[in-house]
C-alpha cells in the first residue's frame, strides 16, 4: 500500500481541479449566507468529512455543519427525524421509507457521473431522470484472505468453500446481540443463503417465500456454526478483532475496511498481505445524500451534494476505503495502479443484490434477524411462521 499514501497530493489535487470551478460560479451567485446541516452516520475514516470541509472552505457563505447521529441501522429513519437537518446521508435500505412518507424531495442529476447500474437503481425515482438521493458511497460484502506467501497460487475462493475445506479458519458478522449489530447479522445471513442458492434474493430484491428453500440454504451454515467450523462475531468491529487477533486466514467484511486492516497486517512477520475479493452474490449496501422536504435552504443543499457526489469526490473517497459509485473512478488509471483492489470491488458491486426494496424494511430486518437467531443458535427449526413474518412485513 505504499504507492496508494505517495500518491495522497495528487489525489487531492485531482480533487480540486474537478470541483473549484463549479464550487467558485456558485459562491459568486450567493446573496445571503446560510448553514446547512448534513445529518449522517458515524465515519470512521474521516474521508466524508474531509469533504465536508473543502465544501465550506470554498463555500464560506454555505457552510455545512455535519451531525453524525450515532444511531443503528434500524432506528435510522426516527433518528434522523428527530434532527433539524437540510440534508439526510440515507443508508439505502431507508430510501424508500423517506420517499413514500414525503420527507425528502427529488434531485435532478448533473454532470458526467457514470453510475454503476445497481447503483442507479437504489437511489433513483422510477420512470423519471430524477434521484431521491444522490449516491455518495456504495458498499458490497467482501471475503478477505490473508496472505502468507506472495509466490504460491492464490486461487480466490468461494464462500461454501472456506467453511467446507478451512475449518475453523473464518470468521464473520454471524451473531447479534441487539439493534446495533442485527443488520450486519442479517446481510451475512442472507450472503450464505445466496452461496447456497442464488434465487433466495433476486437482483431486485425481491424474497423467495418458500420454506424448503429456505431451509436448504441456511443449513450448512447452521451445521458450521454448531460445529464450530465457522467462528461467530456480533458486528464489523469484534470481527476485525477476531481476524486479527487470532491470525485467521478469512473474514467476510465491508471494503471501507480494507486500508486500516491491510496496513496493520502487514506489520506481523507472518502476513505478506491482505486481499479481498467478492463473494458470489455479497448484499450490496452504501449511502446516498437526500434533500430533506422541510429545508430552508433547497437550491444550497443541491449544490452542496453534487459537490460531495461528484466524480472528483469519487476519486478522494476511494482513497479512504469506500466503494465508489460511478464507473469513473473504477476506470481511474491512477486510481487503479494505487488501488487494484477496486477491480474485485467493481466485479462484486455488479453481482450484488440489494436486500428487500420497501418502506417497512426495518420490520422485515427484525422478525429475519429474530428467526433466524433462534434457528441458528437455539436449535429452533424454520417454520411456515418465519415466512408469515416476513411477508407480512413486505406486505
């Protein structure tokens, strides 16, 4: 990863050279000063935020005051709410919802933006040119595998495969102790469903209901976990720790992730590197940046998110560890030679599948999280109950 932080200035000038122009012509119109609040979750990185702070840098007149809400995936949408924002930074799976109950209001795209078309397809309003949200970051599950010797074939493997023939020698987001780690659980479980059978999640989303099939597609994963073939953690964080701790040569973790933990791998004497590839249909996540409908400040909050959204942002973001939105960046030949890890990432963005597309997503999360922990866990087998719920929350 050296050449990726010698390359830190001319990303950053990249950066600039994309966005002043555009950032300059909207400061000379401004005829009053306002502040606009981006309410967001927490980024570890830093990278969102340092965004944030080039906008107010060039924009004296339009500051953005960033509020990161320290909230669970669930509990987003009231969360949010409970904020005076003029800008929401959505998970996703929350779109619908915010849209439907008319609490954030189109945006019209600009630019060269080249979205990825699952991308596209989460964040933009059906059958118009219009978004509800501009994406700002996506996100796919990835396999990372640890490294010990660069010259010996490294054949990237599948995920039935790493809990079949390297027991013991895995870990992932499969336990949950409460809101805050449920929705990792659940997109890990329905990764080794989809493993196991590809038409549990269509790309659009939507859920298989039948009950065989189900129980086909989770059994081997229930089969490891009482086996101990597999080790369990309760979110993103304690499996890093386990990874790292314990030496283990796979883990199932978000991309954003990669540049802290392959750097610090690569202190131990025994690890040449950490890589990453995707899985056969990893959930496909991310952020976009929606305008909220009771904003004052509509026409700032616009420019201001084509800013955070644009190509160049793109190319800074990367930098940080978060999966870009557009093909631009992908094809980025600097970019490229710092990051070749981003290839893997494209590939796995494009298999992806989005978790179920509807306003009372949240319902749907807790009775799958709550099945499925009693299954896994608890020795209760899956009954005609579990999908009752799950219908009756997608109804």
């Amino acid at each position: 990863m050296t050449e990726l932080y010698s390359r830190r200035s001319f990303l950053a000038g990249v950066l600039t050279a994309g966005t002043l122009s555009a950032a300059a012509g909207y400061v000379l119109t401004r005829r009053e000063s306002v502040q606009l609040t981006l309410a967001s979750g927490v980024d570890p990185t830093g990278g969102r935020r340092l965004l944030v702070t080039m906008w107010n840098e060039l924009n004296p007149d339009a500051r953005i005051e960033l509020k990161e809400v320290n909230s669970s995936t669930r509990d987003q949408y009231e969360t949010f709410l409970g904020t005076n924002a003029d800008i929401f930074n959505l998970d996703v799976i929350h779109i619908p919802r915010f849209a439907e109950d008319k609490r954030i209001v189109p945006i019209t795209p600009r630019g060269e933006l080249q979205l990825l078309p699952m991308v596209r397809r989460l964040s933009e309003r059906k059958d118009t040119d219009d978004f509800w949200a501009m994406p700002f970051n996506t996100d796919v599950g990835m396999l990372y595998r640890r490294i010990t010797d660069k010259a010996a074939a490294d054949d990237k493997p599948e995920l039935t495969d790493v809990l079949a023939r390297s027991p013991g020698s895995f870990v992932g987001q499969l336990r949950t102790v409460g809101p805050q780690t449920d929705e990792a659980f659940v997109v890990n479980v329905l990764e080794h469903a989809l493993a196991r059978d590809e038409a549990i999640l269509a790309a659009d989303g939507t859920l298989s209901f039948s009950l065989g099939q189900w129980r086909e597609a989770v059994e081997p994963l229930a089969a490891a976990i009482r086996a101990r073939r597999v080790r369990v953690e309760a979110g993103e964080d304690d499996t890093t720790r386990t990874f790292q701790r314990s030496g283990l040569r796979y883990m199932r973790n978000w991309p954003v992730s990669y540049p802290a933990i392959d750097r610090a791998e690569r202190l131990k004497k025994d690890t040449a590197e950490i890589r990453i590839g995707g899985l056969p249909n990893g959930i496909i996540g991310g952020q976009s940046l929606a305008i909220s409908a009771s904003s004052e400040h509509r026409a700032a909050a616009e420019d201001a998110i084509h800013f955070l959204t644009s190509v160049s942002s793109q190319l800074h973001l990367a930098k940080y560890g978060f999966a870009p939105t557009g093909l631009n960046a992908y094809i980025d030949a600097g970019l490229g030679e710092a990051l070749p890890h981003l290839s893997d990432i494209r590939l796995a963005v494009q298999a992806a599948r989005p978790r179920p597309v509807h306003k009372r997503y949240a319902d749907f999360s807790l009775y799958f999280a709550d099945h499925m922990r009693r299954y896994l866990y608890e020795g209760e087998q899956l009954t005609q109950r579990f999908i009752e719920d799950l219908q009756g929350a997608l109804r």
